[in-house]
C-alpha cells in the first residue's frame, strides 16, 4: 500500500517533518519525501509531500495516525 501525504506549516525549523520521518520509519514503514516548498521568508510556511508505504495495513494506519497528529493529510 503507497499514501501520499502533505504537511504544510513550519516544518523545517520546527523539525516537524524529520521527526515525523523518523516515528514513520522506526515502525518499519518506508517513507521518503517527494517534494519540498520552502517557504522564502522566515515567517512563511513551508510543504511537504511524502509517500509512506509498507504491504502490512496496521503499521500504514499506525503511520497515518503520526502524520495526521502532526497535521498531515491524505492526497
């Protein structure tokens, strides 16, 4: 099963987005960024598309729940 998902706000230095990785990746789901949008001020917000993927149902739901805590959502 492949998800692609998006986070948009200030994700980089809040490090939203490589700490969402790493909870993804540590419950054995491959996960890898397929576009980034920083955003060119500081006070801009920036977006993620990432895709998470694994054949076992219960650690794809396991994942989405992290990423939709952290403000993720399908596409």
């Amino acid at each position: 099963m492949i998800i692609e998902l998006k986070l948009r706000g200030h994700i980089l230095d809040s490090l939203v987005l490589s700490k969402l990785l790493d909870q993804i990746e540590a419950l054995d789901v491959d996960c890898y960024t397929k576009e980034v949008k920083i955003g060119p001020k500081r006070q801009d917000l920036s977006e993620a598309v990432f895709v998470i993927e694994s054949d076992d149902e219960a650690k794809i739901a396991q994942a989405l729940e992290l990423a939709k805590k952290q403000g993720a959502t399908e596409i």
